[in-house]
C-alpha cells in the first residue's frame, strides 16, 4: 500500500536549505527526486529502505511526517480500525 516514505524538512532560508542538503549528502544519501521552481524548490536524499525530504518555500504540508500510499481511502480505514 505505501509508496514511499520521507521525512519532510521545510527550510526558512537559502542558508538552511543549502546546509541541510550539504549534511545529507554528507551522510551518502542518493540524490533522488530534484526541483527548482517558482513557487518552491527541493530535493530528495534517499536508501533503499527510506528517505529524507527538505524544501521551502509555499504548498508544503504542515505536517512532520509524510507517507504516500496508492489508495488514501483503504489506508485511512485501515489506520481508523487499527
């Protein structure tokens, strides 16, 4: 059912954002997914069996846990009984 699962980090500024990325990278996380928009920007480190997230900027979930799944509907009732 889960798709992916990464710890979301949303910077305040370039500095944090850069330092974070750095730190990462340091720890030989695998550049994943990467953007550079308008809106926001970000990137994704990841292992095979997890990942980190960081970005900034607008249309972040104000949540510190993010989990995808294939079927929101199914994993909600399933969470609700459990």
């Amino acid at each position: 059912m889960i798709k992916s699962f990464h710890r979301l980090f949303v910077c305040q500024s370039d500095e944090e954002y850069t330092s974070l990325a750095e730190f990462f990278r340091s720890l030989g996380l695998a550049t994943g997914e990467a953007w550079d928009g308008r809106r926001s920007k970000g990137i994704k480190f990841e292992v095979p069996e997890s990942g980190v997230e960081i970005g900034m900027g607008q249309g972040f979930p104000d949540a510190d846990l993010v989990i995808e799944v294939d079927n929101a509907d199914i994993v909600y009732q399933y969470a609700k009984d459990h």
